[in-house]
C-alpha cells in the first residue's frame, strides 16, 4: 500500500505537470494558427518542431524526476542533474539536425516556437503548484508519534 507521501508526489506530478504540458500545448496550438496566417503554413511546421521539442525535453524529465524521487537523495539529485545536462545535449543535437532537413524552413520560428513552450510550461507548472494543496508532512509518521 503506497504511503501518504507516495500518494503526494503522485497527485503533485499529475497536477502541477499536466498543467505544464496542457498549457504547453495550447500556446504550441495557438502559435501555429498565428504564424500560419502571419507568415505561412512552413513557417508554422517549424514553431511547432521547436514547440514539440520542448515539449519533449521536459516531458522526458518529468518521467525521469518521478523515478529519482524514489530514490536516496544524493542518487536520486545526481541522477536529475546528470539527465538535465543529457537532455540540454540531446535538444542541441536535434535543433541542429532539424535545421539540416526540410522539416524546419524558419530557424527563426524554430527559436520562437521552443521559447514559447518553454515559457508556458514553466507558467503551467506555476498554475499547476499554485492550484495544489499539498501536505507538507507524512501523516502516518506523526499519527504513530515518530
């Protein structure tokens, strides 16, 4: 049976990152349909590349921050930081790709399409922390007096 704390983390990492990513994807959305009738349909595929790409970049590390969240503290710490700074490798290496294929026609677009999304996640992640009542102790340790 999972404990309170287990249960927290769970509803935290449903709440506060869903928000992110359902925000996320309505300003990738939104962002489309603005840039297609500003500048074009291609320019709009390559918002949505550098949207879907953070998009990605973070969803990643959600995933791999509810696994370390398990963990020993100092593990579970090496193991987000050292995933960041793969992740930050991996999103260069696949910028730098994309600008080489037909896909991304706007490298410009690409820059505002990854810093819109990034910009709205962290506000959904704000929204979503904002929204949560999140105990700030285990009750099961304070019930048992320990």
């Amino acid at each position: 049976m999972p404990s309170i704390v287990q249960v927290t983390t769970r509803r935290w990492l449903a709440l506060a990152e869903g928000t992110a990513l359902l925000v996320a994807l309505g300003s990738a959305g939104l962002l489309a349909v603005v840039t297609s009738m500003v500048a074009g349909w291609q320019s709009a595929q390559s918002g949505l590349l550098g949207a879907g790409v953070v998009i990605v970049f973070f969803s990643l590390g959600v995933v791999l921050e509810a696994w370390a969240l398990g963990r020993n503290r100092v593990s579970g710490l090496l193991v987000v930081l050292a995933s960041f700074g793969l992740r930050m490798a991996l999103i260069v290496d696949a910028s730098l790709l994309l600008s080489q294929t037909s896909l991304m026609t706007s490298t410009s677009w690409f820059a505002i399409g990854a810093a819109t999304a990034t910009i709205t996640w962290l506000a959904g992640l704000v929204i979503g922390h904002l929204r949560g009542r999140w105990p700030i102790y285990d009750l099961a340790m304070t019930a048992g007096g320990g």
